[in-house]
C-alpha cells in the first residue's frame, strides 16, 4: 500500500509539475489489517531518496460496518491487525447468523498538500 500512496502521489506531482509535497492523507479500509504505524513506517522506506521524503502522512482508519442480514440490523465487531487479508468470520451476537461486512476495505489518497512554482 505504501508503493502504491508514493506511485499515485508521484504521478501527480510530475503531472503539476510540482516541486514538493508537504503532507499527503490517506484512508485505509479496516479490514485491510493495517496498523497506521507500520504503513507510516512503510512509507517512509519507500519514499525515501524521492521529492516525497520529508513529507507527512496522516493516516485515517475507516471502520467496517458488520450487518447482519437475519436480523436485518448493524452489529458490533473488531478486526485485529494482521498480514491474513481475508474477511474474517463474525456471527450475529444476537441471532448467531453470518454477519455481512460492508466497507472498510481499500485505500484512498485523499489529498497531498503540493508545492507548487508561481507562474
């Protein structure tokens, strides 16, 4: 995930003919097993020597949402961290059906704070 922040933040900056990148933010899907740490840490090994060294990378978690269908209602869970990126099995603590996750995967750039030369 890291290569992949530094390839589409890299791409931007040569599209814009940027010098710089102060910051860049990020969201990444709680289910992808991701701790913000390790992908800050990640980041830093794959961005070094590039115009992305010194830039900041803020890091959001986006939650899943666990649903269960019998009951026809969200319901409560946690993901722990891991490197195993299957969707894990969770059971209704109401009901004991198969819950249903809705979103928390993937990863989103969302912004990246460029320096940019005046015309």
């Amino acid at each position: 995930m890291a290569q992949q922040i530094v390839s589409a933040v890299l791409a931007e900056v040569d599209r814009r003919a940027s010098s710089g990148v102060r910051s860049i933010e990020v969201e990444v899907g709680e289910l992808e097993g991701l701790l913000e740490e390790t992908l800050r840490h990640a980041f830093r090994v794959v961005a070094a020597g590039t115009v992305l060294e010194e830039t900041d990378l803020h890091v959001r978690i986006v939650p899943a949402v666990a649903h269960c269908l019998a009951c026809d209602s969200p319901k409560p869970f946690r993901v722990a961290p891991s490197n195993d990126h299957r969707l894990p099995k969770a059971s209704c603590p109401d009901c004991g059906a198969d819950l249903e996750f809705r979103g928390g995967r993937g990863l989103v750039v969302r912004r990246a704070t460029m320096v940019l030369e005046d015309p």
